[in-house]
C-alpha cells in the first residue's frame, strides 16, 4: 500500500500513515485530523506499534496480539456513546476470547501450520476491524474535545 507523506509541524504523520496501513483504508480518514492533533499522534502511533510488533503467525504472537486488542476493545465499550458501539465491543469481546481459547489451543504440542494460518487470518481480521473503530473513536473523542473547548 502506497502512502503520501503529509508535512506537519512534527514531521511524524507519515511514519504513522505506513502504520496505520495495519487498520486498512479507514485509517486514512483521520490522517488530516491526525496533523493538527499531536496527542492523538502519539497515541495512535503507540497503539499501531505494540500490533505490528506482534505480526507473527506464533500462537504466542496472536495471544499478545489478541491482549492488545482486548486493551482496545475496553476502551471502546468504555467511550461507548450508544447502545450499538456497546453491543459492537461486546461482541468483539467474545471473538476475542474465542480467538485466544484457540490461540492457547494451538500453543499444545500437535498443532498444524494450517490450523494456525487460519487463526492467524482471523486474528488479522479482528486487528483490522477493532484498531479502525479504535482509530475512529479516537478521532471522534478529540473532535468533541476541541469542540467543547471551542
């Protein structure tokens, strides 16, 4: 995936642009947001780094991954602003245990490169999935914050 580099004041949106790529094409919605905003940089870039740090197909990989994204999905259910972002993290939630009930499985002597391909393209999918609505709420919180400060 190509990514253009935008110039900013802290020169880092663009090494947050490659990324970002993690989460898929949602993720350029907030790049523009994103160079006015040094804090949410930061903290997006934090994020982005401890799941791409952990992009092994290791079931030991996917558990860090996994824990990553629970530590995602607490806080979405936590900023949740209606009844469908709550029953969205909820159900992520229970994706996720079953993942790393998998995961843990896969751990066990016995386990065969196919079984951990395709948990690991599940584990991919929730990443994807989680860390864009992650990245949008993100962008949604410090929209309302500046407005409120406004």
């Amino acid at each position: 995936m190509a990514s253009k580099s935008i110039t900013t004041r802290s020169g880092k949106v663009g090494a947050i642009v490659k990324v970002l790529a993690v989460a898929g094409p949602i993720a350029m919605q907030v790049v523009q947001h994103l160079k006015d905003n040094p804090e949410l940089q930061q903290k997006l870039m934090e994020q982005a780094k401890k799941l791409k740090r952990q992009d092994r197909s290791t079931p030991e990989a996917m558990l860090s991954t996994l824990e990553v994204l629970r530590g995602q999905v607490r806080a979405l259910a936590d900023s949740a602003d209606d009844a469908e972002e709550t029953a969205r993290a909820a159900a992520w939630s229970k994706k996720l245990d079953a993942a790393t009930h998998a995961a843990e499985l896969l751990s066990a002597p016995g386990s065969t490169a196919k079984q951990r391909k395709v948990l690991k393209k599940q584990v991919d999918g929730l990443r994807e999935e989680i860390f864009a609505a992650y990245v949008t709420e993100l962008d949604e919180d410090a929209r309302k914050d500046a407005g409120a400060a406004s």
